[in-house]
C-alpha cells in the first residue's frame, strides 16, 4: 500500500511540474499585407510571424496572407480595428489626412536612406504617443528610402516639364507633385503597374526599389534624381487591440523585442531593395535624369509651403505642428 500510494504521489508532482502552456490553447493570428509574396517587404512579414511562433514555442501562431488576398491596401487599417485581420502592414498615406501626427514623416525632408527613414517614424511615435493610432496596437513602423519621381514616355529634367503632367501620389508625395506643378493621382502600388502601362498617368513618384518589387521598370523609361525633396512613406504593423490584450504579458514583452529586432530589418530592406530596383531599371534601359544644384534648389523652394502648411493643418486638429516638424527634423539630421 505504501509503494502505491509512493508511486501515485510522484505521478502527481510530475503532472504538476508540466509546462502550464501544455494544456493552454494556442492563440492563432491573421496577418494581412498588400505586398505580393515575392517582395521582401512580404517576406519579411512572413519571417516576423515565423519568429513569434517560434520564440512564444507555439503559444502564439501567425497564418500570413500577402497580396491583398485577406484586406486591400487601403482596406487594411480598418480591416486590424475590425477584426477582418489580426494584424497589417499597409501605408499611412493610403487614409490622407487621418493621421496627422505621423504624416510629418513623409514631408520631402530629404531623406538619404530606408533605414534613417524608419528611425525617424518610430521616433516621432514613440515620442509623441499620437491618440489617431489608439484604435489598434502598434507594433512598429518602417519607411523606405527617398522618393524619386519616374516617367514613361516623358523626360523631367526642369519644373517646367512637371506642369500638368498626371502622376501617381499619395498622401504627403501627392501634395509635393502638386507643389511642384504636376496633377498628382491618387492610388495604391498594386494599381500603379496597370494604369503607367495603359497611359492613365505618365509616371508617379516612389522609392527606387520599386522598379524591381512591383516591376515598374518595365512600364517606366525616366528617374529624375531629385533628391532635395525627397520623401518617405511610413508603413504601420499594427495589431487589433482585442487580440493583443488576449496575448499573455509574457508573450507580449517577446513580441515587443522582436518588433525592435524587424523594425531595422524592415529598414534595411528597404535600402538593398532600392539598389536592386536602380540594376534593375538600368538592365531595362532606363535613363536617369541629375538636376543641376540650381534646378535642385528650386524644387525644395517649391515644396517649402508644405512644411508651413503641414504646421497650420497640424495645429488645426490642436496638435503642435511645430514641435512635431521640429523633432521630426531634429531626429533626421540626427541619424543621417
């Protein structure tokens, strides 16, 4: 009787000291990006949500649905606080004028690289905790190197090339074409091959590293290298709010880390994309158009009114336009 009741109470401690997780039910995430599979922007993402299954050893999984297929590019946001999906990537400037905090990242500061790009966006939230975002949970941004203007037909080489001419642009980059003269066109990167290729706009404005990621090398022939202003656009990974309250603080505090460790990866993707995309453009016969430092001073006059303008906007919605512009500024110089 007394080995018995040895042997019960060892299978008792031993069922205690079982992993409390064993029994726990998983928690299973959707993940919705409007990049197709084979851009590293997506694969990235796919990478992230491996990684959380991994280092949560499974308690909290990720299915990955790229290419629009779960929410569209300017769907998504909405598509996270309604729970279509779980999680998305998309851009700021697809819902203009809903988040004015962020939206003074993508001014045409002159921005050198992806990876001081994405710095400057989890800076300026960070320090400024915007209340547009309250709706979801933020897991981080990233933003791509500078924003060039590309042609189809049409070589820019003056401001006066720009006029009239009708150019894909969102957000902040479609105010800067109209700044500088041009018809901006607003519309998401999944619609921008189709409408170069059947003459509905002329050209658009966009990273380098388009050209090889969504192919528009083959439907653009010009890059005007205008670099005094060039831009960013921020993209958000956020997560529905409800979702993430579900997740254990433990589980949390991993996904946290791992956002810092994606965030730079996300970043600098952005910049060895933007190299592949110039091979790319050169190999389908591109031409690339430098702007003399006079030429290139009067675009940056041009597009100093948005600066003015954004601070206006900004304080409008009792905002501090200036202290955000100025932090924004300060934290590019900063780290470029």
């Amino acid at each position: 009787m007394k080995k018995l009741l040895l042997t019960v109470l060892a299978a008792a401690i031993c069922m205690c000291a079982m992993p409390l997780t064993a029994g726990a039910k998983s928690i299973k995430l959707t993940y919705s990006n409007f990049f197709p599979p084979t851009h590293i922007q997506s694969k990235l993402a796919q990478q992230w949500g491996d990684e959380v299954g991994k280092r949560t050893e499974g308690r909290v999984s990720v299915s990955y649905f790229p290419g629009g297929t779960l929410t569209k590019a300017k769907q998504c946001y909405d598509g996270v606080v309604e729970g279509i999906s779980d999680i998305g990537m998309s851009a700021l400037a697809y819902s203009r004028g809903r988040f004015p905090t962020m939206a003074a990242v993508d001014l045409p500061l002159g921005y050198k690289s992806g990876t001081a790009a994405t710095k400057v966006a989890n800076a300026v939230y960070k320090k400024f905790q915007p209340k547009e975002l309250d709706d979801v949970e933020v897991m981080f941004f990233h933003a791509h190197g500078p924003g060039l203007l590309f042609t189809a037909k049409k070589p820019v080489k003056t401001l006066e090339d720009l006029k009239g001419l009708k150019l894909r642009g969102t957000g902040n980059s479609a105010q800067l074409l109209k700044a500088l003269g041009a018809a901006p066109v607003a519309m998401s990167m999944p619609d921008t091959y189709q409408a170069l290729r059947k003459g509905v706009v002329s050209g658009g404005v966009y990273p380098m590293e388009t050209n090889k990621g969504w192919k528009m090398g083959e439907v653009v022939k010009f890059c005007t290298l205008d670099y005094p202003v060039g831009y960013t656009t921020t993209f958000f990974v956020t997560m529905n709010k409800d979702k993430w309250n579900s997740i254990s603080t433990q589980d949390q505090k991993i996904i946290t880390e791992l956002n810092k460790e994606f965030a730079a990866k996300h970043g600098q993707a952005w910049d060895d994309s933007d190299k592949a995309g110039r091979e790319f453009l050169t190999k389908k016969g591109g031409q690339f158009i430098e702007l003399s430092e006079a030429e290139g001073k009067r675009w940056k006059e041009k597009a100093a009114p948005m600066m003015d303008n954004y601070i206006k906007k900004a304080d409008k919605k009792k905002l501090n336009g200036k202290e955000i512009l100025d932090f924004t500024v300060a934290t590019l110089n900063g780290v470029q």
